[in-house]
C-alpha cells in the first residue's frame, strides 16, 4: 500500500516493468548464481535505473515488486512446461506405427531364439 499511496500510476508502471527487467537480467546474467544473489543484482539494476528516472522507492518495496516478477515467470514457465509435456497426438501415431512395424520381427527374433 506504501508504493500506492506514494507513486502515480504511471510511476508504479514504470516500477513494475524496471523491477521485471532487473529480474531477467539477473536471471540471464547470473544464471549459475544462487537466488539471494540474483536478487541482490537485480535490486542493485532495478534501484539504479528507477533513481536515473527520479523515481525513489524503498528496497522493501522494490524487493516485493522484483518478487512479484519472479512469481509471474514461474507461473508462466509452469504452464508452458505443463504444455510442452502433452503429447502430440501425430507423433504419438507415428511412434505407434513405428512399433507395429517392428514388433511382429522382435517377436520373430525372439521365439526363435528359444527354439
């Protein structure tokens, strides 16, 4: 409520869309660091370019807005994985057919091996 009551509109836009851009730089930057560091570089990018602009804001309220960004991309990653993981009907057909086709020899190969 702090940031509502002390920022316009548009300043809270700007806050928002800096502390994402701080988020995807440290996640891209810093990709095999820790998450407190990637959060300590992007409040470090964040807080620098919000104060370039003249827009003052307290780190706990950067924090939450970094926070904010990292949950919005986890709960997109989330979904296109969860997408990515469902099967596509038309290869799952082809695999099929490739099996069919192969199955009847395995068999073949196998029963006489027993034999």
């Amino acid at each position: 409520m702090w940031l509502e009551a002390r920022t316009t509109a548009a300043q809270r836009e700007i806050i928002h869309k800096i502390a994402g851009e701080g988020f995807a730089f440290a996640q891209t930057a810093f990709k095999e660091a820790g998450g407190e560091r990637k959060l300590q570089e992007a409040l470090q990018y964040a807080s620098l370019t919000l104060s370039s602009q003249g827009i003052v804001v307290s780190q706990v309220e950067l924090k939450s807005a970094i926070e904010k960004a990292y949950l919005e991309y986890k709960a997109k990653t989330k979904v296109a994985l969860a997408t990515d993981a469902q099967p596509n009907e038309e290869a799952t057909r082809q695999q099929l057919r490739k099996l069919y086709r192969v199955l009847p020899r395995s068999l073949m190969i196998f029963w006489l091996r027993l034999q």
